[in-house]
C-alpha cells in the first residue's frame, strides 16, 4: 500500500476514533480481526467447520479460551514481567470440591515459592448486611477456623465463582478482600483493615491476573451465567479460512459491557484496573481479556486502542 494511503488511512482512523468530550479526548477500541489467535484456537481444539460449538461457562471449552488467552499474554507480551510479592492472606483452593483454607503467607512461603502466584477479585459488594458480613467475610470470630478449611458452599456466588475460574485456570490461590482481610462488623475495631488498605495497590498490581465481577451488582448475583456462543469456521477467502462466531449475540462493545459496568461504578475500582497488569472482565454479554496488547473478545474479535 503506498504511504500517503497509509497515512490518509491512519488520520481518518484517527478522526473516527478519537473523540474530545468535556473532561478531555479518549479513544474507541477499535475492532480488528485476530485470525492468528483463532486459527491456533480452532487448530489446538480441533475445532472444524463441520462441528459448531456452543460455548458457556458449563462448556470446558469456555475455560480452554480463557487459559489461552494467559498462555498467548505469558509467552507473547511483556505484561506479566514484574516480580509478584503475596498479599499478607491468600485462600488456597485445592481441587474441586475440596476444602478451601485461609493462608498467610510469611508461614507458607516454601509452598507458595515457584507457584503460578494468585488472582485477585474485583468486585461489588452491594450493601451486605452485618449478618450477610458474619456468614460469608472472614471475622475474628471465624478466622482460626478458616485456616483450617472451610466449605465453598459458605460462600455467595460470586465468591465461588471466582473459585471455580481459578481452579479452572489451574490457579491455586486467590485473593478476595472480604475473605483475606479480618472484617469488622459494627462496633468491632478495624485494624486490620487500616493496615491492609494501604496495600491493596500492590495486590492487585502483583495478582497473575485480576477476576473483574462485572455484572454482578452484589456478592449474590454471581458473574458466571451461561452464555450460548457458537464459533465456527467460516466461508474460505482467498484460500484463507475466517473464524466466525455465530448466533444471537450482541457485538463486541467493551465501552459498554466493561467500562460502564456496574462493576466500574464502584469507587476503588478505577485503581484496581489501572493497577491490574490483566484482568479478565466477565460482563453480562462477554467475557473480555485486557492486557497491555489489547483486549480480546470470547467472539475472538480483537480490540485496539
Ligand atoms: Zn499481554
């Protein structure tokens, strides 16, 4: 292509996609096609175009997409390159359907040295009750027996969910505030919260990824709905197949579904994602992966700054 196309290409990219508003000017992700992703997906999964796949959170494949995802950012990108520090509590999840336990960390590091690190959760809590405080957040009432195991089930769902994501990522810990932090209810001294606080920066700047609970408007709701998406491969082109995701589903809209979340409401998210070298945005139409590359779409459609 010659440059002065490439160049009047660029300007008017530029024009289409750079909008001022009143606070200043901020950029549209822009959708572009990710057939090298699509084609390894497709190829690893033996995804062909005789077979449609309908894919949901109940779907393993779901997961398969979402691991990939990692793997291309861990081997591809530099997003991932600064040294992880634990936060001082992680719950260790072990396999499905087994106990989880509160630890700290400075008592397990030869455990934790080499491991994959933790992902941290990104959530809404939606106004809990003293009494939804005391069944589900760890308190100086239960904070010995949470070391020593406790049961998923005691858990809301979008806490569980979140175990599920982990443990289908093949993660072993994970961070949730209102588990790894010691809860005061009313009346109770917050120490451990003034002294946590201050570090929840570092967290979420340290977590292998975040867990973004964007739909959810409360510890209840949970983030993992079904969603029935179908990828196919599509009409050839040029000799060169197109990886399509069919079915009725709204298109790719990060602005919408991630940035204007319920999730993004909440005050100190705006820091969790910043400082989040990846997260992973479970909105009520998508699932998304932003790192520093970019954001892919679970329609296997590429997102640009
Ligand atoms: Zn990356």
């Amino acid at each position: 292509m010659p440059n002065i196309l490439k160049e009047r290409l660029k300007v008017l990219r530029d024009r289409l996609y750079t909008v001022k508003g009143p606070h200043g000017s901020f950029t549209i992700w822009t959708p572009r096609k990710d057939n090298k992703f699509a084609a390894e997906f497709f190829n690893a999964h033996q995804l062909s175009k005789t077979s449609s796949h309908v894919l949901t959170s109940q779907n393993p494949l779901y997961f398969v997409l979402l691991r990939q995802w990692l793997q291309t950012c861990d081997n591809e990108h530099q997003c991932d390159s600064v040294e992880r520090s634990w936060p001082t509590r992680v719950v260790f999840v072990g396999p499905p359907d087994s106990k989880l336990e509160l630890w700290e960390t400075k008592s397990k590091e030869s455990r934790l040295a080499g491991t994959g690190g933790y992902l941290a959760l990104s959530h809404r809590w939606g106004g809990p009750t003293d009494d939804d405080k005391k069944k589900f957040c760890t308190t100086s009432e239960n904070y010995e027996c949470r070391k020593s195991g406790f049961l998923e089930s005691d858990l809301p769902k979008t806490f569980r969910d979140a175990v599920q994501v982990t443990r289908e990522l093949g993660i072993q810990y994970l961070w949730i505030d209102a588990l790894c932090i010691i809860q005061s209810i009313s009346g109770e001294d917050s120490k451990d919260w003034e002294d946590e606080a201050p570090l929840m920066a570092l967290v979420f700047n340290s977590a292998y990824c975040t867990l973004a609970a964007s739909s959810a408007m409360n510890w209840e709701e949970g983030f993992l709905p079904p969603r029935h998406i179908r990828y196919d491969k599509g009409r050839t082109t040029f000799r060169k197949p197109r990886y399509v995701c069919r079915g009725p589903v709204p298109p790719q809209n990060f602005e919408h579904d991630a940035d204007a979340s319920p999730l993004q409401k909440r005050a100190w998210v705006l820091q969790e994602r910043a400082l989040s070298r990846r997260t992973l945005h479970f909105t009520a139409n998508y699932t998304y992966f932003e790192c520093g590359d970019g954001v892919r779409c679970q329609n296997l459609v590429k997102l640009q700054r």
